[in-house]
C-alpha cells in the first residue's frame, strides 16, 4: 500500500465539477502529511484531454486520462470497473471524490468492488496520530460525527461540495499524464443513456455562492418573484423549501435540504422559510445564514447569524432595492 492519494475528476460534456478541483485541493493538503503524491482520474469521451492540464494544474502531480465512448456519458458501471482496477494497482492509501449526485453513487460502489470502507459527505479531513478521521453531519445536520476507517484501504471520502477550498490554478505546473483503457465493452454495460433533459437559466444551487430561498411564507408562485430578483440583483441562485416545491409553487430543481440539495454557500437567505429540520440539514453549512420571517418564533432564527422579523413582501422588495443602488 502506497501513501499516494487518488481523486476521481467529474466532468459532464468535457466541463468539470468545481467539487473535484475542490478535492484535488484537499488530496494536496494531506499529502503533504502522507508524503504521497495526488493521482486525478480523467475518465470521460472525446475531448476531456484538456481537463488532464487543468487537473495538474490544480495540484494532481500524475493524471490517469481514459477517453472512450463508453465513458462519454456517466454511468457507474464502466467509472467503476476503471477506478477499480488502477486503484487495484497503484494501491493508493486514499481515494476522494465530490459529494455530488454522480460522486455519492461512484464512491460507495467503488468501495464494494474494492471491499473497503467508504465515509460521505464530509465538510473536514485532517490527521490525528495518524489515523485520518472524517468529520460529516448526522442527524439532519444536527450533529457533527468523527468517523475513521480504521483497517481496509484504500479509504475512500467524498467531500461535501464547497465545504472545502478550491485551489487556485497553477499553470506552470507540471505533471504526468498516463493513458488508460476501459475495462468494460459497451456490451458489457447494462445501463444505457438515452438522453439529457436540461434546465435552461439560472445559477446553479451546487456552485452557487449565494442563494435565496423562498418558503410556504411566498404564498405561492408569484410569491417567489420578489425572491427571484433579490437572488438575480446579488447574482445568485434561486433556492426553495419542501414545502414551496410539494405545493407545486416551483420545480424541484430548486429545492433546498435532506431531500432536496445540500449547499454549502457564503451568503444564504432564508425568504418566508420555518426552518423545518429538514431544511437546515440542506443548508446548515452555510457561511453567512440570513432569514426574514414574519413569525419571530421561526425555528430559522437560532440557525441564523442575521434575522429580519417582518412581511417579506416589504422586506425584500427594500432590500433589493437598497442593493441595487450600492451595486450600480
């Protein structure tokens, strides 16, 4: 077993996920506690060559670039079978990947096929006598747990996405870049994509730096509109409650918590939202937490570092307008 640290790089059409520039990041720090070096896998079709330079230039020192139809669009099948098999051989002690939709289903599935451990959604990684322990929310956020994989290896963490610095990219760094085949035939592979349906407009909430969210307190759907433009005027992106979106008031695209999203940005606004447990679990990590709510009882308001008690049909509209006017 190697003290070297691999990272799994997640790309869609050739464009990368910040999350893996964010745990490129986070492998550079811990190798310098390790003294291994940071392996990126760039797996992907046609044209994800690039992303081998961008990925050195964020910290990698070795990159792995696999470019193959059958790895064009994701599926877990043919990720998996890959990464097994060059971990399998490099034998790195750590393996990261970004708590996206795409990372939650590749980590754990790796872990099965390598018979290891696999911790989720982490917000910190740090060494202790030398044991590298985890630290993720539990319960609904409410609780913060200290997890270690004490015995199999390699250990495999996804990281909570912005809950960890990016790097800044170094473009005269240099590095390695190693071609690898697939594992799987297209035969081979049950699963097929047959299409992408996208949103179009907006921010999205995963990259966001700030978000405003609108509750069951908007009323219903023109209710969000003064929520929408507070989040355009601060360029961010358009959040919502369960309760907003089970009321049909806006897709679920926007939806904010344990059965939404997780974000994690500088600067959230709660607009009109109770603060359901559920909800904080979505966005409790959140830099700078400010809630207007009409009701001073608001379970929001001993989450948030800044509360307005007041109708958001005045507040908001007020506050964007004052915004607007510094921002000009």
């Amino acid at each position: 077993m190697s003290n070297d640290i691999f990272v799994w790089v997640e790309q869609f059409k050739g464009q990368p996920a910040a999350a893996s520039w964010e745990a490129i990041g986070t492998a550079r720090c811990l190798s310098g506690t390790t003294g291994g070096s940071v392996t990126a896998c760039v797996f992907g079709g046609q044209g994800v060559e690039a992303l081998a330079q961008e990925a050195i230039s964020h910290g990698a020192d070795e990159v792995l670039l696999a470019e193959d139809a059958t790895l064009a669009d994701f599926r877990v099948e043919p990720q998996v079978a890959l990464l097994a098999k060059e971990v399998r051989e490099a034998k790195p002690a750590i393996v990261l990947l970004g708590a996206t939709f795409r990372g939650r289903e590749l980590g754990p599935a790796l872990a099965v096929e390598l018979d290891t451990g696999c911790i989720a959604d982490c917000t910190a990684l740090e060494f202790e006598d030398g044991q590298l322990i985890a630290t993720r929310p539990i319960y609904a956020g409410k609780l913060l747990s200290r997890c270690v994989i004490p015995e199999r290896r390699p250990q495999i963490f996804t990281t909570r996405v912005r809950a960890f610095p990016k790097p800044e990219p170094d473009p005269a760094r240099s590095g390695e870049v190693v071609r690898v085949e697939p594992v799987l035939a297209e035969d081979d592979i049950p699963s097929k994509v047959t299409g992408f349906q996208e949103t179009k407009g907006g921010v999205s909430l995963a990259d966001a730096g700030i978000i405003v969210s609108g509750g069951r307190g908007t009323g219903g759907p023109e209710g969000f509109e003064p929520v929408h433009e507070l989040a355009k005027t601060l360029g961010g992106a358009l959040g919502a409650s369960r309760a907003a979106v089970d009321a049909g008031w806006i897709p679920y695209e926007h939806q904010v918590g344990q059965t939404g999203k997780t974000v994690s940005p500088d600067l959230y606004i709660a607009c009109g939202i109770s603060g359901a447990i559920q909800h904080q679990a979505g966005m409790r990590t959140s830099k700078v937490i400010v809630a207007i709510n009409k009701d001073a009882e608001a379970p929001i308001f001993k989450l948030a570092h800044y509360g307005i008690v007041g109708d958001l049909f005045k507040v908001v509209p007020a506050l964007t307008a004052a915004l607007k006017e510094k921002l000009e």
